[in-house]
C-alpha cells in the first residue's frame, strides 16, 4: 500500500515521495513517525490504515527505539483492545 505523507511528520521527505507501508522498514519509520510526533487526527488515520494485529507487532518491534511513555501507551492499549491468544493444551 502506497500512501501521500504528512509534511509535518515527515519534513525530511521528497514532495514527490510515496510511502510503501509493505516494506517493513517503511511501515516501522511510518508508524514511529506518527505515534511518537503525530496528532491525535495522525495517530486515528494510523488506526484506519494498519490493521491492529499488525500495528501492535511493529510496535512490538519497536518498542527499544520508543520513548517510555509512548510504548507504556501503547502496551496498554493493546493489552486492552486485543483477545489474548489461546495456549494450546
């Protein structure tokens, strides 16, 4: 999925540049970008595009380059909205 940025976020862009959110590395900088300096509106839209399941696994990924608070934020979020995985008996 190719996708315009936000100037805002992303200042350190070509105007002309689409972001491909199916390369890992793209999605991992998109989504640091937007949960870290976005806006509610950034973080909503964020939502909108990425399905949770794959969110939370970038995120998961993420997490050592996060502030503190930010993943705390989002552990939580998570630890709330997703269905914790049965254990196969």
């Amino acid at each position: 999925m190719k996708l315009p940025f936000n100037r805002r976020l992303f200042w350190f862009l070509k105007d002309e540049t689409k972001l491909d959110l199916e390369k890992p590395a793209v999605l991992e900088t998109y989504v640091q970008q937007v949960i870290t300096h976005g806006k509610t509106s950034d973080v909503k839209a964020l939502l909108k595009i990425i399905k949770p399941i794959k969110l939370k696994r970038t995120i998961d990924h993420l997490k050592g380059f996060l502030p503190k608070e930010v993943a705390k934020f989002w552990e939580d979020y998570f630890g709330s909205t997703l269905p914790t995985p049965k254990r196969a008996s």
